[in-house]
C-alpha cells in the first residue's frame, strides 16, 4: 500500500491537513489515534504512522512527519536526500543551535541526520510555531 502525499502549502496545509482545524476534523481524516501525550509547552501530540500531529487549544498548529511519509515540495520528496538538496539550494534556510534547519518562507523545517543523510523528521508548521523553530 502506497502511503498518501502530502504537499506543503507554506503555512496553510500540508496534504488535506489545514492548520487550525479541530482535532476532530484531523480524526476525520487521518483515522484512530495510535498514542497521545502532552507536549512541553502543553499542547497535544497524536501520533499515528509517520504522521504526528500537535495542537495548542485543539487547533492543529503542526504537522511531523518521519520516515515512510511522502511529504513533497515543488515535486521533490522532501524527507530524501534529492529533496534536502533541492530544499537548501532553492529556499533560504536556517540552521539552529540544536540541530534543526529551518525554512522560514516554507513553514518548515526538518531535522535528524545520520549516516544516510536522509531526513529523520519534517516539520511543517504555522506562522506562530515558526517563531518558536528559530528561537532554538
């Protein structure tokens, strides 16, 4: 089975998933939650199958991705290592203390290097989250 794609609209959507909308509506969509916990700035996390959601106040407010998800950017596979090129070489970015680069025109930004130099993790994001992705 071939897993859904999820294009990034910067700041709005990423595939189906608008950011601001219920939890619910994400339920809806993405189906049964696998674990849940709180996040350290007490929101909610909900992760499922290389897909975590997080909300503050019931509002989707990010999208985590890991790998296995299809999460694309102006055609490119963004959690491969053509697509992390593609990312560096197009968008102007920002690599912080703690190891994530940020892509402050996308609403994105990923993280989680090792050997394969393929991304760990994508993040997509709000306008506000953006803020707390460069203050690290």
């Amino acid at each position: 089975m071939t897993l859904p794609l999820y294009s990034l609209v910067p700041f709005t959507q990423v595939g189906p998933l608008r950011f601001g909308m219920s939890r619910a509506d994400v339920l809806g969509l993405l189906g049964p939650v696998e674990r849940e916990q709180k996040t350290y700035t007490g929101g909610l996390l909900e992760m499922r199958k290389a897909v975590f959601t997080i909300y503050k106040n019931d509002k989707l407010h990010e999208v985590t991705f890991s790998p296995g998800a299809r999460v694309v950017v102006d055609n490119h596979l963004v959690l491969k290592q053509t697509g992390i090129d593609y990312l560096l070489a197009t968008y102007p970015h920002h690599a912080t203390a703690v190891g994530f680069t940020v892509f402050p025109t996308l609403g994105m930004g990923f993280t989680g290097f090792e050997k394969s130099k393929d991304a760990k993790v994508v993040m997509a994001f709000d306008k506000r989250t953006l803020k707390k992705y460069l203050a690290f």
